[in-house]
C-alpha cells in the first residue's frame, strides 16, 4: 500500500448507554494517501463510507489475498492516476440487531448525532481534512447507501457529495419478502416477536436465524422505534398475518428517500454531487426504488446522476471504481 491505514479508537458521547448495550467506543479505519504529511498545510477531502447491513469499519479493510478491501481499491486507483488524493473514513453503525441505519432511534442509539457531530469533528480535529461540506462526502452501499442519501439531504451544511450504491429505497418493494420471512421466524417461535428479538441477541451465531428475518427486525428499530413497546419499537406488520400495520408503515415510508427527498428537496438541490446507482437484477428489486427516484427528483428540478448496470445486489465493491474516482475529483482540493 503507497499510503497508510490506521485504526482510530472514538469515543461516543451520545452512544453511551443506548438501549441495546452496544459499545460506545468505536473502532473507526482512516486511510491517509500516499502524499500525507508531506507537505506543511495541505488539506485533504474527506470521504465517508458506510458499510452496508451487518458490516463493520474494521470489516471493510480485512486483509483477503484474493480481494480488495475498501482502503486497497483507493490506494490502487490513486497510484494508477483514477483518483485524487483524499481521506477515507469508515464509521462503524453496527447494533445488536445488525446495523443502525446511521439514524437517530430511540430503540437504537442515536448514530446519525454519532456520525455527523462527533466524528466529522473528531476526524477535522486530528487529520489534515478540508472544511466545509464542499470537501466532504458520504457515500456507501446497500444500507450504507440508505444512510448516504439520507445523511446527505438531511445535512447538506456537512457533506457536499453523495453517492448510493443499491441503496434501500422504494420501502414496499425491498423489503416485502423480509418482513414475510419475519413474520415466518416469529411463528417458529411461539408467535412472540419479543422472544425471537431475545434469541437473536442471546445467540453468538447467528446461522441458525433466517437473515431477511434479521433485516427486517433491525429495519423495524430504526424506522419506528416506541418507547412503550415491548420491543421498544413497532412492527409495520402483523406478525400473525403478515397484514401490513398503515400507522406504523407510515413512519416506514417517512424514511424512503422516494418519498424524503419531496421534504428535502432543497436541501437536496444544495449538494454538489448526487449519485445513485442499482442493479437490474437486484435480488432486493432496488432498481424500481431507484427509478422511482430518479422520477421523482426529476419532477422536483433537482440535479442527480443515475445509473443502472447488470449486476443484482451482491458483489457491489468493484461499483467503487466508479464512485471514489467521481468523488475525490468533485470534492474541492486545495494544494
């Protein structure tokens, strides 16, 4: 590797005590490029990745002898000339139940208030990084992808860029099958989505459990937490009849960016960069969700790129050759 990987120790503030009794202290990768510290005051754009559901930062930079991890490929498209120079942070959003969504839930923690005000400073504070959000930008696949866009257009002060590979959108499309695969795994259990919650958290392996059950659950505590369920937060469907609950979906399709991006749409036309790509043979069919914002962005005059390959949902990281050499060539550089 020309350039350097560290593993950095954050501390959370706000995730001290969440309710899953997740650890506060965050083990965070910070690539830092070939030239860093080489010459006295020059700053470096910031990139942001978001691993996708079950991911970890510390997952995304494994060694494999035959693959890539996240760090290798930008140092690879750095040296052979593809990409600029800059900083990659990978945040780590993982929950008992497999990932946060990087949003704030009172069933969760609050890691939206995690990634955008203590580590974009922590990171300012101890790296050479640009400032502002015209060097900074989030990007991410899958879940990640989710949290990118929705990051983004919640706080277009803090990232400039953003670009979403296969993200989760068009709610009702991606997730039916997992919220039915739920609704199976509860049954198995006695019919009691309290007891399948507990299982899951008891057990180390979790190969025993249906994965899309697993999703759905997670999904659940980020999208409609409660406080006064016994869960902590509300199914969008009943766990008998796999009916879907309309109060309870309601809150689900406040977080789809098919339907988020008509409340935030200036704030979306604030970004310098909004990228989004999908499979068309995605096996979580996020290439309709994608459509359906692309159509709605359009309908809003807010500028984006969008793009479909043929590939499904699986496999996404070879998709980075296109978004880091985007990125770090839109991200402001100052020499």
């Amino acid at each position: 590797m020309n350039g350097r990987l560290q593993i950095e120790t954050v501390s959370s503030v706000v995730l001290k005590d969440n309710p899953l009794g997740d650890p506060r202290r965050r083990e965070v990768p910070v690539y830092l490029p070939p030239s860093y510290g080489s010459k006295r005051g020059r700053r470096y754009p910031v990139l942001f990745f978001l691993p996708g559901f079950s991911g970890t930062g510390r997952g995304c930079v494994n060694y494999d002898p035959w693959k890539e991890n996240a760090a290798e490929r930008l140092d690879r498209l750095i040296a052979e000339g593809k990409a600029r120079e800059a900083i990659l942070v990978i945040p780590d959003g993982f929950t008992a139940y497999g990932g946060s969504q990087y949003l704030n839930s009172t069933a969760t923690g609050r890691y939206e208030d995690h990634l955008v005000r203590e580590l974009v400073g922590f990171i300012e504070d101890k790296f050479a990084a640009m400032r502002g959000p015209a060097g900074r930008a989030v990007f991410g696949v899958s879940s990640g992808g989710f949290g990118a866009l929705t990051l983004a257009m919640r706080h277009p002060e803090v990232f400039g860029h953003a670009v979403s590979h296969s993200g989760d959108m068009g709610f009702d499309a991606c997730y039916h099958g997992d919220l039915l695969k739920l609704c199976a795994a509860v049954q198995a259990r006695g019919g009691s989505p309290a007891r399948f919650a507990a299982e899951l958290r008891r057990t180390r392996d979790k190969s025993g459990f249906d994965f899309g059950a697993i999703n759905a659950l997670a999904m659940a505590s980020c999208y409609s937490p409660n406080p006064r369920a016994p869960l902590g937060f509300d199914l969008p469907v009943d766990p008998r009849t796999g009916e879907r609950v309309p109060a309870v979906w309601k809150r689900w399709e406040a977080h789809d960016p098919v339907h988020a991006c008509v409340r935030r749409a200036r704030s979306l036309a604030r970004l310098r960069t909004l990228w989004f790509d999908a499979g068309t043979k995605d096996e979580f069919f996020l290439q309709l969700g994608a459509r359906r914002l692309s159509d709605a962005l359009r309908r809003l005059r807010v500028r984006h790129s969008f793009l479909e390959h043929g590939g499904g949902h699986f496999g996404l990281s070879s998709r980075l050759d296109l978004s880091l050499p985007l990125l770090t060539s839109r991200c402001a550089r100052v020499d």
